[in-house]
C-alpha cells in the first residue's frame, strides 16, 4: 500500500514523490524484488535505479530544485514512436 508520508518538509515535487516511495526508480526496484527469478537476472538494473534515486536526492539537496533531466522528462509521442517504429 503506498500512500503519502507527511515529514513536514519543504522540498521538490520529485523528492516528495521520492519520500513517498513512489518514484520511477523505487517502483522499477520493488518489481524487480516482487517478481520471482527476476532479482538475480535484474540485479544490474536494480542497482541503476539505486544509484539513479541517490543521484536525484543528492541533485535536490544541493541545487533546492529537481535534476533537469528528471524535471523536463516527458514520454514522446506517439506519433513520433510510429514513424520510428
């Protein structure tokens, strides 16, 4: 069950999406540890999505805003996934 964690806390939308254990990151983890067989074949990956959610907590506490790269994300469209296709 995910739900929200009040901390009390002024922070990033992300990083309070990342506080709530709701993140790409956390979830693409919690698949990986849920799904059976899946640990030791996705260990490498796991440990992307570990490393990619301490880089994004860090990113945050040091600038006071959410890494470009996650902020200015967006799934492309599918037109353009159709012509690639």
């Amino acid at each position: 069950m995910r739900g929200f964690k009040e901390r009390g806390t002024t922070t990033t939308p992300f990083d309070m999406v990342m506080l709530n254990d709701l993140d790409r990151f956390h979830l693409v983890m919690d698949v990986i540890d849920r799904v059976d067989g899946l640990a030791s074949r996705a260990a490498v990956l796991r440990q992307r999505m570990a490393d990619a959610r301490l880089s994004a907590r860090l990113y945050t506490r040091e600038h006071g805003a959410d890494d470009p790269r996650i902020a200015g994300w967006a799934w492309e469209s599918s037109e353009r996934n159709e012509r690639s296709g």
